[in-house]
C-alpha cells in the first residue's frame, strides 16, 4: 500500500521515480515500523549507493563509448 501510495504521489505531481526504489523502500520501511533491527542495514546503504551512482555511471559509459566511436568512425 505504501509503493502504491508513493508511486501515486509520483504520477500526480510528475516525479520520475522507479517502481523498484519505490517497493523496496516500502518493504524496508515495513521492516523498520516492526524494529528497526528488522532492516539489514548493510543492503540498505548498497542499495542508495548503487540508485546515487548509477546515473552518474551511465553517462560516464555513454560518454567513453561516444568518444571511441567518434576516433573509430
């Protein structure tokens, strides 16, 4: 109920999110109402690494594969 409650907000006020972020969000924040013990906190912190560097990563990718495509052609 709280993915679909948060991806609705999304959709209304136009916000770019993913369906992924939002339910594992949703489930840890189940975890975390029972006892925040219940959360793995260390599959938290990679999850937020890997969502903040995949961005920058793929553009990062993007732009080497253009400049070698540009040198080759």
């Amino acid at each position: 109920m709280g993915a679909a409650i948060s991806l609705l907000f999304a959709s209304i006020t136009g916000i770019p999110v993913s369906t992924t972020h939002t339910k594992t969000t949703a489930i840890m924040g189940v975890g975390a109402s029972k006892r925040i013990r219940n959360v793995n906190w260390a599959v938290v912190r990679e999850m937020g690494l890997a969502w903040v560097l995949t961005f920058p990563g793929c553009g990062l990718i993007g732009f080497i594969v253009t400049y070698i495509f540009i040198k080759i052609f």
